[in-house]
C-alpha cells in the first residue's frame, strides 16, 4: 500500500525538521523528490543524497517560497529535472515566540507570508500542472495551534493566525481543486521534536507541561508527519480531501 513509485514530489522548507521528514517518507515509497530550501544549501544537498541512497531521483531547489518570481523558477526546475509534479507539500514555516506586546509588524507580515502566502503561491503554480494531467495531491502543513477544533498557543498570535489560514485555505482548495482530480488535505501537526522547538524542550518546566497535556507522552517525530504525508499522496486516499488529519499524540482529545 502507498506506494508512489512513478510520483514526482515537491516538498517546501525540506532541507530540515518536518520537511525533511516528508521528504525522505515520501521517497521510501518511491517517489522521485525535490527538496526545496531558502538558505540551508548544504542541509538540502544531505537530504537529497539520503534519497538519492534509496535509489530515487532528487534534486536541491533554491526559492524563497513567498516571493511569487522565485517560485515560478522553482517551478520551472523541477518540471525541467523530474519531468512533471504530482505531489506538492506546502511545508515551509517559521515560528516566532513574541508576546503581543512585542510583536512587530515585519513579524506579522514574515510569518503570514512564509506560512501561509507560500502555500496559495505554491498551489497556484501548480494546480495548472496537476489538471493537466488529471491527478495530483497537495498537502498543507497546518497546525494542532489553528484555532476552531485546534487549540491557541501563548505568544504566537501571529503563527496561530496563519495556520488557522492554512485550514481555511485547505477547505476552500479543495471545493475548487477535488473535481479537476487534485485532492487537497492538510496535516495539523502537534509539538514535534526538530529544532523550531529547541526552546521548549529545553525547559524542564514546560516538558512537564507538554506531558501533561499528551497522551502519548512523548513529542512526536517528523517521521511521525512524514508517514502521514505518504497515506494522503497515495492512491489509497483517493477520497479523502477538504480534510485537516492531526498528528498530535492525542493533544486535542485530552
């Protein structure tokens, strides 16, 4: 089951954490990928070689994905390497911890356009692709921090606000996307353990917190994320789209 040999994969911000995560769960099922990032050369190169080892194609792309030029050439790179996109992971993130206080404007603005821009650009870009060959998947990264049946974390309004788009903007898509043959799903992750929550995890207090609050007891890992990311690009989950799947230990049950 899931397997994607034949795939030709996009990943954003996949030099690193959940990205590199996805990227090589992805490749394990054998899809060819291209491992997008904005300055983490070497890093991407590393995850390009990992995949390259399991006997599938991969390439490094360069692109700021919130600049709509950049992605246009990205674009245009991997349908030159691969030969086509079927697959798109809207992954790219950032997370700054900032009261409201001391939130600034560019905060505001960098983070709704790397988490949430990114994704329409990306998507838009490709959809024309996907249609034209009447199949594709596009999998956004959300958050368990997105509000509605998600939950809000203290001092991210910012990153709770664009996640919370994310959802909007998965639900939206996929009305528009689903009947062209292009499912569109995104993933809510809970607290996962890459250095984005290298602070939190440092924090004794804040573990006994975190544990407290998941029943799994335990931080979940990418690879926790990346094998959600190859079930929702299979053929195995033809009819699932408009959906946000939460891998979160058991965080919004509890």
């Amino acid at each position: 089951m899931f397997n994607l040999k034949g795939k030709k994969a996009l990943v954003t911000g996949a030099s690193r954490g959940i990205g590199r995560g996805i990227a090589l769960a992805l490749a394990k099922q054998g899809a060819a990928v291209a491992v997008n990032y904005r300055s983490s050369k070497d890093k991407a190169e590393t995850v390009v070689a990992a995949i390259r080892e399991m006997g599938c194609d991969s390439l490094a792309v360069q692109a700021d994905v919130s600049q709509k030029e950049e992605v246009a050439v990205m674009i245009e790179k991997v349908m030159a390497e691969l030969g086509g996109i079927d697959i798109l992971v809207n992954n790219a993130g950032v997370a700054i911890f900032k009261s409201l206080d001391q939130l600034t404007e560019e905060d505001w603005d960098k983070t709704l356009a790397v988490n949430l821009k990114s994704q329409f650009l990306c998507t838009r870009a490709v959809a024309p692709i996907m249609e034209k060959q009447k199949w594709g998947r596009i999998i956004n990264i959300a958050s368990i921090a997105s509000g509605g049946v998600g939950v809000g974390f203290l001092n991210l309004a910012h990153y709770c606000a664009s996640k919370g788009g994310v959802v909007a903007l998965t639900e939206e898509l996929a009305l528009e996307l689903s009947p062209r043959g292009i499912n569109v799903n995104a993933i809510g992750p809970g607290v996962i353990d890459t250095d984005m929550t290298a602070a939190l995890k440092g924090d004794p207090k804040t573990m006994i917190g975190l544990m407290a609050r998941i029943p799994k007891k335990r931080l979940g890992k990418p690879t926790d994320i990346g094998a959600a990311a190859a079930f929702l690009a299979s053929e195995e989950a033809d009819y699932i789209t408009g959906t946000i799947l939460y891998v979160d230990g058991g965080w919004l049950a509890s």
